[in-house]
C-alpha cells in the first residue's frame, strides 16, 4: 500500500520534503482547497486567488511528472472543509497506508497534524521544511544561551554557511553590512519600471469567479490580478526585477512615493513563500549578477540581507518562541485597531496611501509596513493582537511565521525587545524625509501641535512619555529620554494633550 503525500498552499516546490523518494505507482499526492484554511482569517481576495491558481497549476505541473494527483477544489460536493478531515477522507479512499507531510509554516497547522497519528491510526510522518537554509534546530541552537538575538549575528553566520558574498573567510567588500547606503529617498525624476505582469489565464480566471462568489466578505479588491501563478512565471518575476531594479533597489529600498506601490523592490515575496520560488535560488542568482555583471554590492547585499538574514531569521525565532509568542504585549497597548485600516479613509494621507495599495495589491513594502503602517499602530497603542490579525489578512506573502515576529518583534515592540534592540518609533519627519507624502496631506507636517499638525508628531511623544516606566531604562532610548527631559513643560503638555484627544477620536472612530 502508498503513501498519501499532503502538499499544502505554501509548498508548492517539485522537491518539496513530502515529495522526495515518491512512489509514482503508489502514492497519492493530496493538494486541497480547504475552508478552513481559506477563511481562518479573512484573508484578502488576491491572496486566495493567487494560492487556489497556483495550487491548480501546480497539480498539472505534477501530473506532468506523471505523479497520480488528487485534488480538491473549493466548491467540490466532497470537499471536507479541513486539512485532518481530505487527509482522512483520501486516505480511504485510495486505501493508503501512511502520510507523509511536509513541516507546516504556522504553528496551529502543527498543531493539528499531530494529533492526525491517533485519528487516523496509522504513521504520520512530518518531514523537515528543507527549502529554508536554517533548519528550526540550527535556530534553537544559535539561540540558546543568548541573552539578545540579534539578526545581524545569525546573518554573519548564515552568509559564512552559504560562503555567499564572502572573500577569503572576509565579507565581500571588508562590511557585512551596507545598510547605510540604503537610505535615499525617491528624487523627483527618476523612472520607476513598471512591474511585471500576468494577465490570468482561464485557471486563474475561473478562480477569480471562485473568489468573488464564495469570498465576497473578504478584504481587497480581486480585480487587476496580475501575479504569477507558476513557477516559470515567478521566476521571470525574479529575472526581470535582477535586469530592471536590482541595482538601485539598495538606494531605494527605504523610499516610498505617492502613487508608486513597487519601487525597486522584487515583489517575490508571495513566490518565496508559497514555494514557486526558494531562497537558495534567489540568493544564487543575486549573488551570481554581482560577480558577472557587477551589480552594486550595497545592492545586492541588501537584498541577499532581506533573504538569507531578516526571512530565515524571522522563521527561526517564531519558532523558538511559539507557542506563547502571539500572546505577548509588552507595552499593554490596548487600542482596538480603527475601522480606516479596512477602508483608507483618513485625512492622514501616508496611511491613506499605503492601505488604499494595500487594499488594490495586497502588498506594500517594508518601508510601508514598517514605518508608515507600523509606526501609527504602535505609536497609537493598538493591541497586538488585532494589529497582527490585520497583516496576516492583508498581504498576500502573509503566514504566521513570518507575519507574527514582524509585527509583535519589529513593529510594535511586544516582545520586549527579543527581535528589535529598541522601538522603531518614529514621528512624521522620517514620513517626510523618505516620501513625498506629506505634500498633499490635510495635516501639516512642519506643526507638533494643534489641530492641524501631524499626528505622528504628537503620538511620537506620547508614546515614549507613557511609555516611560518600561522604556526609559533601555540604553538605546537614553538620548530620546534626554531630550523630551529638556523640552520646555508646556510644549511637552499640549503634545500630551493633542495625543489624548486624538486617541480619544481614535478609540470611538471619528474622523481623524
Ligand atoms: C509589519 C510587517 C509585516 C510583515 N509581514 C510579512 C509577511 O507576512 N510576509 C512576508 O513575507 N514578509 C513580511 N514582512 C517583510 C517584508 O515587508 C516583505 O517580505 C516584503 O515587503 C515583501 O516584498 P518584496 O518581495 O518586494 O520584498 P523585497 O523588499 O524585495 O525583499 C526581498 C525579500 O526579502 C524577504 N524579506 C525582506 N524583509 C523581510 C522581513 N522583515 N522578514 C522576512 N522576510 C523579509 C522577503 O522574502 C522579500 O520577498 C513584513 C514586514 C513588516 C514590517
Ligand atoms: S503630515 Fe503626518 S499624517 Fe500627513 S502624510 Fe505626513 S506624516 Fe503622514
């Protein structure tokens, strides 16, 4: 008897750990479009609409390989509605005698393949993600015992194991590290390439009716899909961003702009997670065009930083620190999350941007989510835990694993500083310096306080005031600390008083 062979939506990769050694006269690989995972958030449009496309071209890509395929779609009469409930049902079905699975990306998946051994009584075997260049034991090891993880260490040594960019045991260039490089903003004459697009094939069109119909609740416009949707397509994705926007992605990669979602980032981050693409090949080949074509190194270390550092790090220490890592809330922030994060309605007109693209592509780069999107929610004090529902919603490239230590660890500061050595807090002139946001914005960047003046100003200070007890000590915080000390009491009590009344507005959701 087979083995039934469980492919989930983010391990679409021919040589995924489940499929290695495969018995093709044999086994059943099971790929399943599921409710439960469909809707356990709402996710956006374009997120189920990329995942279902490409989950159907992936079963053809198998069947090609002559690999014997069975696979659910949403809307079939037999459809389970969960992963444990197709897993049991196939295995019936083709009187199978074992599963093999691959190490799922979230820890409530986890969760529920192990207990699958005692359900379905026979072995269930959960092979090691070996797409990630850091296995979660290389993680643990690399952890234990520290007092700070710091991504930059795990870096060092991720860039020592793949000896990539590295000359004689030495990084290339004497630096490990060019982010300095990578702070310029956008100047007013420089052309943006357009990004690539697909238009949808009858696959992904007839998934976008799927969509429509059965997701109609959920967040994001479906319309303009435009992603790729098999791997070839991802990785001409990958090509023509290495010819087109590679060499000022390090210039640029801090930049935002009005009008301007993609800049000079790669948009592969959908691809790398879901499996069309893996992070070796992607680091290989930015490697590659550095030394052939002389790509420039703050470039290309930037971006093989984001891959091989911040991707493999992030996973590593979600799961060091899961389960419990979702429940933390080390500033107590309280907010519930306002109701403009789901339309885009605010006079704030950097928020406004970012969640309208946000809302049309389901993406929006780091910059965005960090210190536009991110800034607010925890300079706001919104709770962890609906901020961190919301991005897992929003972004197509969102899952648990790499969402949760984003958003908990980067942006809001919740776990106490596991992940950041201090809060990226920002007020509205870091907003100014790197977009052009604030020219056609309702609020006046220039003004700390009154009705009209920013509210990243005013929040920025009330923040680290009420904030103090838990923050003053930290010694990266000293010099903030200093100077809100040396401000003038009455300037410091009307930012405070701005601040109340606007989280005031803010928690019963008027207009702000
Ligand atoms: C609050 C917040 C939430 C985020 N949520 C997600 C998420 O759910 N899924 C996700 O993949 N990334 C997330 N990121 C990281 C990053 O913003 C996205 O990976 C990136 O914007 C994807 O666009 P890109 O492919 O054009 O990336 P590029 O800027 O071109 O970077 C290249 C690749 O590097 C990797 N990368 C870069 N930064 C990070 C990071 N901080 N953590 C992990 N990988 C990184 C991604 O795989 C990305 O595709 C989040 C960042 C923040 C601040
Ligand atoms: S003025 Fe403030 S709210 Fe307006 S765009 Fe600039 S940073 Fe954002």
């Amino acid at each position: 008897m087979g083995a039934l062979r469980l492919v989930l939506a983010d391990q679409l990769t021919l040589n995924v750990a489940a499929l290695q050694g495969i018995d093709v006269s044999t086994d059943v690989v099971l790929l399943a479009e599921v409710h439960s995972e469909a809707s356990y958030v709402k996710h956006h449009k374009k997120k189920i609409i990329f995942l279902f496309s490409a989950m159907r071209h992936f079963a053809h890509a198998l069947r090609d390989k002559g690999y014997q395929v069975h696979y659910t779609q949403y809307t079939d009469d037999d459809n389970q509605g969960s992963l444990g409930g197709e897993v049991a049902k196939r295995l019936t079905q083709y009187d199978l005698s074992e599963v093999i699975c691959t190490h799922p990306g979230e820890y409530r998946v986890l969760a529920d393949m192990q207990t699958w051994t005692k359900q379905l009584d026979c072995p269930v075997t959960i092979r090691d993600d070996d797409r990630f260049i850091a296995q979660i034991e290389d993680f643990a090891k690399w952890a234990d015992g520290k007092k700070q993880l710091r991504m930059e260490f795990f870096y060092r040594e991720m860039r020592k194991k793949l000896s990539c960019l590295m000359q004689d045991g030495q990084p290339e260039g004497g630096k490990w590290n060019y982010d300095a490089q990578n702070r310029k903003s956008l100047p007013k004459h420089i052309d943006v390439p357009q990004h690539t697009q697909f238009a949808p094939d009858t696959i992904t069109q007839a998934v976008i009716a799927l969509v429509e119909k059965e997701f109609a609740d959920h967040f994001g416009d479906s319309d303009n899909f435009h992603y790729a949707t098999t791997r070839a397509d991802a990785l001409r994705v990958l090509d023509v961003f290495i010819e087109e926007r590679l060499a000022l992605f390090g210039d640029y990669q801090d930049a935002m702009a009005e009008g301007q979602p993609w800049m000079f980032h790669s948009h592969i981050g959908l691809y790398l997670n879901s499996g069309l693409l893996t992070p070796l090949e992607v680091t290989q080949k930015v490697e590659q065009v550095f030394y052939a074509q002389g790509a420039p190194l703050n470039a290309v270390e930037g971006f093989i930083r984001q891959v091989i550092g911040w991707r493999e790090y992030v996973r590593g220490l979600y799961w060091y620190k899961m389960p419990g890592y979702e429940q933390e809330n080390f500033l107590e922030a309280q907010l519930a999350l306002p109701e403009f994060f789901w339309t885009g309605k605010t006079k704030m007109n950097c928020l406004s941007q970012c969640i309208t693209e946000t809302k049309e592509n389901a993406y929006a780069h780091h910059i965005q989510r960090l210190m536009v999107l991110g800034n607010f929610a925890l300079i706001a004090g919104l709770t962890p835990e609906e901020v961190n529902e919301w991005y897992l919603i929003v972004y197509a490239d969102a899952y648990e694993w790499v969402e949760l230590p984003n958003v908990s660890g980067m942006v809001l500061f919740a776990d106490g500083g596991v992940l950041a050595s201090k809060p990226y807090a920002a007020s509205g002139a870091y907003i100014n310096k790197m977009s052009n946001y604030c020219k056609s914005c309702h609020y006046s960047v220039k003004e700390k306080t009154g009705q009209t003046a920013c509210p990243f100003n005013y929040l920025y200070w009330h923040f680290l005031h009420r904030n103090q007890a838990l923050l003053r000590s930290n010694h990266r915080m000293g010099m903030i600390y200093n100077t809100m000390g040396k401000m003038a009491p009455d300037k410091l009590a009307d930012m405070l008083a701005d601040g109340d009344t606007f989280l005031l507005k803010l928690a019963g959701n008027e207009d702000v």
